[in-house]
C-alpha cells in the first residue's frame, strides 16, 4: 500500500471516519467551485436539501450542493458525499462483509463464469497458483489485477503474446514466478474484445458502463438508478478516471449517450480520443442485456443492497460484468452528468438509514 494512502487511515482513524470524511469532502468541494468558475454562496433549494440530508447527519456541508445543482438542478437528493460513505453504505452493506464479496476471486462463487471474463490463473490468500486454462490456448491480451483492495486501477497490467511469451508494455515477461511475486491476491483474465460501439470511444481500454442498482427495502427488488460511461484516455489499459479518463451520462431507460466528456474535475469537452459526441447520436449496444445483467448479479449479492457494477459488451452482443464494487461510491460521477444516485428511491434509503441508526444506538 502507498505511504500516502497509509497516512490517510491513519488520520481518518485519529479524527474517526465520520468527521474525517465531511472535512475531505467539504474542503474538496469548495476547491471543485473555484475550479469550476461558480460562486460559493448558498443556492436556490439548498435549504431543502441541508434538511433533507440533515435527518442523517447533524452536520451538513453545502458546499457539494452548490457545485452539483448547476447539473441536477435545484433538488435535495444530492447526496453529500461523506454522507454516501459515512451513513448509506454502512447501512445499507454490511461492512464486515465487504472484504469477502469485493474479492474478485469470489465473484464466481455468487455468479455464472460465463458472466465474467474468462479467468486463466488466480490465486488467493497466498495459496499455490490455480491454472484455468493453458496460456499457449489464448491468443488475445491479458489483464492481470489485485483481486482485493483494488481502487482506481491501480497495479492493474496488459500483456501481449509475442511468439511463445507473454509481455507487458513495460517489458516485465509473464512467468510463474513473476506472478507469485506480483501479491498474494491476484486473478489474470484474457482480455474482453469489446463491442466496435464502444471501442470507437477507445481502442486500447475496455470501456465500462458504471451503473448503480439499490435492492429496495420495501419489496427486495432491485432497481437501475444510474449509468454513466467510462472512457480511457488512448493508449491506457484501463478506463480510470482519475488518471485521465472521461465520463459521459447514460440514460437509464434507454442507454442513450450524452455528452459531454467530463473529467473527474468537472472539465468538458465534445471531443475525446477524436470522437465529436456533439456530432451524431450514441447508444450503449444491448442496453436491455446490460440492464438484465446488472438486477441479476443485484440480486445474487444478497446482503448488500446498494452496488456499483462495472459493466462492458463484448464484441459478439454479449453484456459481461467486469466487477463491482460495495463501497467507496464516487457518487461525483452521476452528479457531474446531472443525475441523482438514488433518483426516486432516495427518500425511502434515508427513512431505512434512520431507522438503522435508531436500532444501533439502542443497542448500545
């Protein structure tokens, strides 16, 4: 783990996560004003909102709101960010069993393989190295990732055959024993050949449609809030946003494509990797498999009601979840494209928040 990253548990747990969190986001979101070119003085419905959000948290900063009610208009279910991490994912995931089906290892044991991309080896907790398959089969890239702790695409690496051996950019050869000294938690997967729909926006990194599904608590079904489209930069593996990549808004009904680009700092643009969005119109290929795809694999992660899915299709129609994740929403993403993360459903997770916070302290 990075010295950096270090220093930040260590400090959110001298501060305590809670308190932590709302100072992160507070600070962070008065920098996003002025780096946006908006003013920072209370906006038109922000009075609703602090109520609103002030049901779950005594401390209500403003400052988010004002940046993203520019985009999703004057309506309180702007979630504060630190409020999304602090409150709605610990009440509606239970934390001590994150680690377990966050585990891309794990993934297989919930869902169907043939949902996934196809694993070549894995290993976890240490153990020998598991070999799915012969490397001397596969003709496309390979995708090697740690299958825990993973954020923002980090240590993630392509390799591409040449002859006989397996290479990354870098030049690093795939071995065994590279592998075994590459972490104790790995999986390697054969590359998605991705649908030409979404290779036009990248070439070289398999774009994502990040959707969000909540498993309501009144009727346990599970429902498609919100969807953007992740976009690397050309010439990146991954699609990682904060290393450069962009984000469109998708349509949760139809899949339709919105542009424009966003960075993760707001910044837009119509023209990305020399596709003008202003220019035509653009729709996420199968959108209804997608759809089906992301409530199936909701409704398998049975005691986490709220999920972020990384979705992409591969290049014969077929919708093929890449992972997904339990906690640390960048709920950013949705508000940037003027979407709310829990659309008509936000009320009625703040009512279950509550009542979960109610049901906690009784205990104590």
């Amino acid at each position: 783990m990075p010295m950096r990253e270090h220093i930040k548990r260590a400090v959110r747990g001298l501060l305590g996560g809670r308190c932590y969190d709302y100072h992160l986001y507070r600070r962070h979101h008065r920098w996003l004003l002025r780096h946006n070119g908006f003013p920072n003085r209370p906006a038109e419905g922000e009075a609703a909102y602090i109520a609103q959000w002030r049901q779950l948290q005594k401390h209500v900063e403003p400052y988010s709101y004002r940046l993203f009610s520019h985009f999703c208009g004057p309506t309180p279910d702007i979630i504060p960010e630190d409020v999304m991490h602090s409150t709605i994912e610990l009440c509606l995931n239970p934390r001590d069993q994150w680690d377990i089906y966050e585990d891309k290892n794990n993934f297989a044991r919930y869902l169907s393989p043939d949902l996934l991309p196809r694993a070549v080896a894995s290993r976890q907790a240490g153990s020998p190295t598991q070999w799915h398959c012969d490397l001397h089969s596969i003709s496309r890239p390979l995708i090697l990732k740690p299958s825990v702790g993973t954020s923002c695409g980090e240590s993630i690496m392509r390799f591409d055959k040449h002859g006989s051996e397996w290479v990354s950019a870098e030049g690093t050869l795939l071995t065994e024993g590279f592998l075994l000294s590459y972490g104790p938690d790995w999986v390697l997967q054969e590359a998605v050949a991705q649908h030409p729909d979404l290779a036009q926006f990248c070439q070289t990194a398999v774009c994502t449609v990040r959707v969000v599904t909540y498993r309501s608590v009144a009727d346990e079904v599970p429902h498609l809030t919100a969807a953007v489209l992740r976009v690397g930069p050309s010439g990146a593996v991954v699609d990682n946003i904060v290393a450069g990549g962009r984000f469109l808004g998708v349509n949760p009904v139809d899949g339709s494509i919105k542009g424009p680009f966003i960075s993760r700092f707001g910044q837009r643009t119509d023209v990305c990797n020399g596709v003008n969005i202003a220019a035509g119109r653009y729709c996420i290929p199968c959108w209804d498999g997608v759809v089906a795809l992301a409530l199936h694999v909701a409704s398998r992660i049975v005691p986490h009601r709220l999920l972020a899915l990384d979705i992409t299709v591969n290049a014969a129609g077929k919708p093929v979840l890449v992972e997904y994740n339990i906690g640390g929403f960048t709920t950013y993403l949705f508000h940037f494209t003027g979407q709310t993360v829990l659309g008509s459903y936000t009320r009625e997770v703040i009512a279950h928040c509550r009542q979960h916070i109610r049901t906690q302290n009784s205990r104590w």
